[in-house]
C-alpha cells in the first residue's frame, strides 16, 4: 500500500484506474484525474462502472483542504481472487492471491518429476479445487489462474528447450490443457519474468521501472522489465542467463554446453560445494 501510482501502459481505461487506485491504497477522483490524466468524465465513469462491479468502495472522505471534503476511492480487496501456479519438475506451488495481490492461501505438492503431462495437469486442476474450497471463497469470484514455469518458453505454447527432466513437455500445450482442466482462464508466463513483474506490482523495486531480477529456483534465470513492462526479446527467452558461458572448460551443463551459469552457480552447484566443504 501507498507505493506511487505507476504508468504501466494499460488495455483499458478501467484497467489503469484499477491500478491507480490499487497502488495508491486510498485516492479521490481528483487524485485519479491528476495520477491517469484523464478527464473527469471519463473517471466519474469509470469509477462508477468500478463501484457497480463491486470492484471499488468508497471509504470515508480527505481531510478538507477549504472546499467539499472528498470522497476515497479503495479496492475491495475480497471482491476477486486470482490463482497462481508454478510448475517445476521439484514442486509445484499454489497460492490464492486477493485483488490487492495478498496471498490469501498458499500449498505446496510434489512436482511434475518424470510424470506424464496430461497426468500432471490433472493433479493440478485437482489441487487447485482444494485451495480455492479450503479458503471458501466462491468460485465464481476466481478471476483465473497465472501459470508460471521454469522457462524459457515458446511463444505459442508449452516449454522451449527444456531440462532433461521437463524434456516430455516440450510443445505440450500447458495452458490449453490446464485451462479446459479447471474451467479458468490461464496466462502462462516465464517464473523469472513473474518474479521481477511482482517485484515491480508490489512497489519493492522503488523508483526504478527498467530493471533485472535474478531469479534462482532449480535454475538461473533473470526477468527484465523495461519502463515496467517485461522484455523477452526476439527469441522471447533474453532473460535466460542461465545458459551464459562463464568458464570455457567448466563441467558439463544438461544443455551440452560447458561451464554454463547454472552448472555453475545454480541451487545444485552451491549444494554440491557445500557438501565437499563439510567433507
Ligand atoms: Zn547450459
């Protein structure tokens, strides 16, 4: 709450006063003329629409400052739900995520392992019933599910080039199949590119809306976000660092490489180091 109001470039006018009023905690519709420059029509509109959806509440007015006391704007927090999904071979995590973007519930189950998609995409639509009944929110209040998994990822659907353990999901068609699973739309994005947008969402990346976040889980991959919208580049993978050569003759990486970021820094190698330190 209270972090600055951003200028993400939204799809809708509805779409950047939500986000207005999210970032801001409270604001007037003054403010939101002011933050979106929109005009007062065009808020008073939104805002009103806003308000029916059930989306926003009005909650108290600004101290006076000479004229009328004016009215706050805030989210309802519990008018939505969103899931979100990440999918490694490891494990995979769940959480139930209000429209402010708190997490409401949260588990983790077994991961995809060697697994059979379709197999796994079962469990998941399964798993993903549990959390949503376990909090006993209404289902028709679930806005969908964001799906995230260790990249990098093709364009069209499922995994790219994927580690030998993912290597029968490549080209599976991840979100078709979880979504026809579970009835709710899905967007499949890259973990590390979720990771640095969250990063961004929640105000912890402060005044800077270009930067990189590392993101290490059972690889190395980075997400880039350039005037606060990610970059992918033209392979649509430029934040897949882990495959950066850092030492010419260094062990062989699952890619075929040598020496590559992850076989060298990643989760198993500074386990592996550790363990010859103990030794
Ligand atoms: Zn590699």
């Amino acid at each position: 709450m209270g972090a600055p109001a951003r200028a993400i470039p939204h799809a809708s006018s509805r779409a950047a006063v939500l986000d207005v009023i999210r970032a801001a905690g409270t604001i007037s519709r003054v403010g939101l003329i002011q933050a979106t420059g929109f005009t007062g029509a065009t808020i008073s509109t939104v805002v009103r629409k806003l308000i029916e959806d059930g989306l926003v509440l009005e909650t108290g007015r600004a101290e006076s400052t000479g004229g009328k006391p004016r009215v706050l704007l805030q989210l309802n927090q519990s008018s939505r739900y969103a899931v979100g999904v990440h999918l490694d071979h490891s494990g995979i995590a769940y959480v139930l995520t209000d429209l402010g973007g708190s997490v409401i519930a949260r588990m983790t189950r077994a991961g995809a392992g060697t697994e059979e998609p379709p197999a796994v995409v079962q469990r998941m639509a399964a798993e993903v019933a549990t959390l949503i009944e376990g909090v006993g929110v209404d289902e028709g209040r679930v806005l969908g599910i964001g799906l995230v998994s260790p990249g990098p990822l093709t364009p069209a659907a499922g995994m790219g080039p994927a580690p030998p353990i993912m290597r029968h999901w490549e080209d599976f068609p991840l979100d078709e199949e979880v979504r026809r699973a579970t009835g709710l739309p899905v967007v499949l994005g890259n973990d590390a590119t979720a990771a640095a947008l969250g990063e961004y969402w929640s105000g912890a990346v402060s005044g800077s809306s270009t930067f990189a976040a590392v993101y290490v889980c059972t690889g190395i991959g980075a997400g880039i976000l350039i005037n606060g919208i990610p970059y992918h580049g033209t392979s649509g993978n430029a934040g897949e660092i882990g495959h950066v050569c850092l030492a010419p003759g260094g062990p062989e990486c699952w890619c075929g490489a040598r020496g590559c970021t992850e076989v060298m820094a990643g989760p198993a190698a500074v386990v592996g180091l550790r363990s010859e330190s103990e030794r």
